[in-house]
C-alpha cells in the first residue's frame, strides 16, 4: 500500500490551461488578437513531430494562434537563422520555439542565441538563463517552472526546506536549482560524478530527479515523508507480445511511494505541466509584448 500522495499534474494542467484560456480571451478583446506562438522543426525526428504536434493542438484548445514552421533536415544554418529573424520581427509572433535536438550540422547556441529574449518563450537564451540567475524578471524554462508550481500548490512556503536536484542540464537541472534557491530552500545540485548520491539525496526535504535513468531513485535514498518530483521520461524496452514498452521515470515509482511525502506519477506528473507551462508564458510574452500586465494566477 502506498502512503504517498499523488501530485496529480495533469489535473494541475488543466486548471492552469483553463486560466490560460480565459486570459488569452482577455487578451484578444484588449489587444485585438490572438497570442502567437510560432514553433519551428527541422527534421523529420518521430518524437519531435508528436511535441509538436501536440503543442499545436494546446494553442488551439487555449485560444493561442500557433505559426507551425516545418523545414528539411539538411536545411542550412543561415536558412533557419533567417527564418528566425523574420519571426523575431512578425508582430503576430509573441513567442518563438525551436525543437530540439536539431539535426546534425546545426548550431544548437547559435540557434537559441538568434531568438528575440523577448520571444524565448522556452527561457533557454542566455540572456535569460542570467536573469533567473540574478533575481530579474525574464522567462523560465517550462519544465522546471512547471515543477515549481507543483511543489508550491502542495507544500505552500518552501523556505528553508533541503532540495536536492538530481542532474544539471541548462533546460531542466540548473534552472530547476536557480528556482528552489530563489524560493529560499538550501539547494544541492547533483550528478553523475556526486559521491554517494543516495546519502546525498536521503537529507533532502524535496527531491528533484531530473536525470534520465529508468528508477534509477530507490525507497531507501528517500528521507519518510519527502516531495519527490520525478522529470525523467524512459521508455522501457517492450515486454514479449508488446509493440511498445512501459513509460517510467526516474525514480522507482512503487518503491518510493510506501516512503515518500507526496510524488509525481509517470506519466500523468511533470510532463503536462510542460506544455501548460509553455502557453503561459507565451501569454506573458504576448503581454508584455503590448505593454499589458499578466492577468492575476498565472
Ligand atoms: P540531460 O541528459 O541533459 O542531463 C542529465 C543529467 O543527469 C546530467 O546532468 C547528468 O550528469 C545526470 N546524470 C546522468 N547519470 C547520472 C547518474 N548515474 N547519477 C547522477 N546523475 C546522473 O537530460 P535532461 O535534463 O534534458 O532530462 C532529464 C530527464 O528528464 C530525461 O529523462 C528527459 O527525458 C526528461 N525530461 C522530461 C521533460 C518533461 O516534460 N517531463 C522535459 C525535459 C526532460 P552530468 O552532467 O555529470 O553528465
């Protein structure tokens, strides 16, 4: 029997997408158009084409106009940086995304370097990766954001609470960390070359597991009744008679659930929050774009 609570991100999503969807509405009535969201991808990548696609079809449901923008894998780096300097000048652009990884031969900095900061709705410009890190309004990158407001709806004040990160990359690990350490927590970022993770992991109030390894967190790295918010998104390989294998993340679900606090599921956790994330701040953009303030819940 599991004690944990269930952080249900997906019923969290959706709340947020309805307040999205009345604040786009808002915003169309004052603006006289709709918030847009122009999502550029290279390549022909099976994973990529469903983000993509989904991310469309959340514009559609929240009243965001979304600019699809699909180029060949051996398009060149001046083609796409010219296409993103056309977007950076569309004023029926709010928001600018690029889907990563991109084909070999492209530039990934060079890329993300050329997006507007004020359209880097995705918060992986350095410009804004230094704003988060200094304390400045700019915009946060959606997965660890989105993490935030799950560990903010359950445990409220989170100051003074021992986080620790598991996994350090610039779109999910460090601006998780930056994030934890502005909500005042003492923050420990681990990775693959921290000593004796599990003892590092097991002083932590909220764990934050962000690394890419099927349950690599087991029960007894967890402290009783901690926040464990799993980001890791593996596929296992298909059990026999199966076309696909199980989605699980990066903590042993059943295991840690009889220890911890609260924990997100896989699926159904982090990742719906992404999405939701990313038209939230694409209507932030699309605010701050026409010098109007967020509406209040967002
Ligand atoms: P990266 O591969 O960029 O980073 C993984 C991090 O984990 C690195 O910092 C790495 O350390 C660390 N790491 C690897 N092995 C170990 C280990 N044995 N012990 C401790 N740390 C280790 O991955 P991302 O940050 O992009 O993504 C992490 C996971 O989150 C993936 O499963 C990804 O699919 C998922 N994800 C989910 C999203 C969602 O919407 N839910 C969005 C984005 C990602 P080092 O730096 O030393 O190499």
């Amino acid at each position: 029997m599991a004690s944990a609570a269930l952080i249900d991100g997906k019923a969290f999503a959706a709340g947020l997408r309805a307040r999205i969807a009345e604040g786009a509405a808002a915003f169309a009535h004052q603006a006289a158009r709709q918030p847009g969201l122009a999502v550029v991808l290279v390549g022909d990548d099976p994973a990529s084409q469903v983000y993509v696609g989904a991310k469309a079809r959340a514009c559609a449901e929240v009243g965001i106009a979304s600019f699809e923008h699909r180029l060949p894998a051996d398009t060149s780096e001046a083609a796409l940086l010219s296409l993103i300097e056309r977007l950076n000048q569309d004023e029926a652009v709010d928001g600018i995304l690029v889907q990563m990884p991109l084909p070999g031969g492209l530039d990934e900095a060079a890329i993300i370097a050329a997006i507007s900061p004020d359209k880097d709705v995705d918060g992986f410009h350095v410009l804004n990766a230094g704003r988060l890190s200094v304390g400045q309004p700019g915009f946060i990158p959606c997965t660890p954001l989105g993490c935030l407001m799950l560990l903010k709806d359950r445990l409220g004040d989170l100051a003074g609470m021992e986080a620790v990160v598991i996994g350090r990359s610039n779109i999910v690990g460090k601006p998780m960390a930056q994030l934890l350490l502005a909500a005042n927590c003492t923050v420990t970022i681990a990775h693959s070359r921290t000593r004796d993770l599990a003892q590092v992991v097991r002083r932590a109030d909220i764990v934050i597991a962000a690394v890419g390894r099927p349950e690599m967190v087991r029960a007894d790295w967890i402290k009783p009744g901690a926040t464990v918010i799993d980001v890791g998104i593996n596929r296992l390989p298909p059990e026999e008679g199966k076309a696909k294998g199980r989605l699980v993340g990066d903590v042993a679900f059943a295991e840690v659930a009889e220890v911890a606090g609260a924990i997100t599921p896989v699926p159904g956790g982090v990742g719906p929050m992404t999405i939701a994330v990313l038209l939230r701040n694409t209507l932030e953009a699309a605010h701050r774009h026409a010098g109007l303030p967020l509406p209040e819940g967002l």
